[in-house]
C-alpha cells in the first residue's frame, strides 16, 4: 500500500501541470469526512480495519496551485492475536486497540484544475495523541499514553467542488502508523461565479 501511494504521487507529479485559473478559485474552504484506517500487524497480529473521521480547513494560496491546510482527527484500529499462536500452553493470546487524536498542518498541489476534478498531492507534519488499550486473555485491559510526530503525506482528487477522496499514510512510531482511505464533503472552495 505504501509504493502504492509513493508510485501515485511520483505519477502526478511527473505528468504535465498547467496552473491555470488559480486565482479563480475560491480562497476558503472546509472539509468533515469519515474513512477507513488500517495499521500494519506485529507480532503475529493482523491489524482490524476501523473509522476515522475528521474536519479541515484550507486556503488556496493566491497566484498558485498551492493550499494550506489544518486538519484535526480521530481514529482508531485494533489488533488481536488468536490464543496458542506460538503453540505454547501459556499463550492466551491478547488484543490491543490504538487511539489516536492527530492535529496535522497540510501543504497540497493541485495538479491540474479542471472544471470538475482536481487532482492534488499533499504532505503533512504534526501530532498525535495516543491511547494504547492492550488486554491479555480475558485480563482487564491496560491503558498506556504516548505522543508521536506525525509525518502524512496524501493524494486523491475532488470532484464536483464538494466530494473530495484521499488516500494517506499517517507515519508515526510502527506500532502506531496507519493508511487511511478518506471520503469528505467540501464547502467553500471550488470556482467562484463568474461576474455578470
């Protein structure tokens, strides 16, 4: 999934770009959507795929293809181990549920500004807070908090002005990176009406 993502972001950015209309382009909006998140399995676990949801808000620099962005979200995802895994009798197996609430400031290419898409390549930087639920057996879970620097980088396109599909990496510590599959609702934003 990860060269899949940084084989999609060499593409776009190797194919042509026109920046054009830029400036006739709303400078404000607003993003709040829900997506899948995935992280990698460890220690004969397999990650659960679980939701996520978020809010962002952008500006469109003026006289370029560039905006900015601050987007705060939550998400979770959960790991679990099957009892007996390594064939020990005292093997019960255990399970572990990763919170995270991330605070990330985002810098995005549009690539290219049709009338109706608009391909984008972004890279983001920030925090996350992290709550780390682990449970062996039938035990009571153990909770444990941590910070990480989150390092994102993202594509997708929007469509239509008001439906915008990411695909992202939020890159952190192993044990609390995950891709993310993000589907929002954009307001603001798009091409301003043209004067009569």
């Amino acid at each position: 999934m990860k060269k899949l993502l940084l084989a999609g972001i060499a593409l776009l950015l190797s194919s042509g770009v026109c920046a054009q209309n830029y400036n006739a382009v709303r400078r404000m909006e607003y993003e709040v959507g829900i997506g899948l998140n995935k992280g990698h399995g460890l220690y004969g676990t397999a990650a659960k795929p679980r939701i996520q949801l978020y809010a962002e808000i952008r500006m469109n620099m003026k006289d370029s293809p560039f905006d900015i962005g601050l987007q705060g979200m939550f998400g979770y995802f959960e790991r679990q181990r099957s009892a007996g895994y390594f064939g020990w009798q005292s093997d019960s197996g255990w399970s572990e549920t990763i919170r995270s609430k991330s605070l990330v400031t985002f810098a995005d290419y549009n690539l290219r500004r049709w009338k109706n898409i608009a391909p984008f390549v972004g890279l983001g930087i920030g925090m996350s807070a992290i709550e780390d639920e682990y449970g062996v057996g039938a035990e009571c879970p153990e909770r444990y908090y941590d910070t990480a620097f989150v390092l994102n980088p993202r594509i997708g396109a929007e469509f239509f002005n008001h439906l915008r599909i990411t695909v992202e990496y939020k890159r952190m510590q192993r044990e609390y990176s995950f891709f993310g599959f993000d589907i929002g609702v954009v307001f603001g934003g798009g091409y301003k009406k043209p004067k009569k």
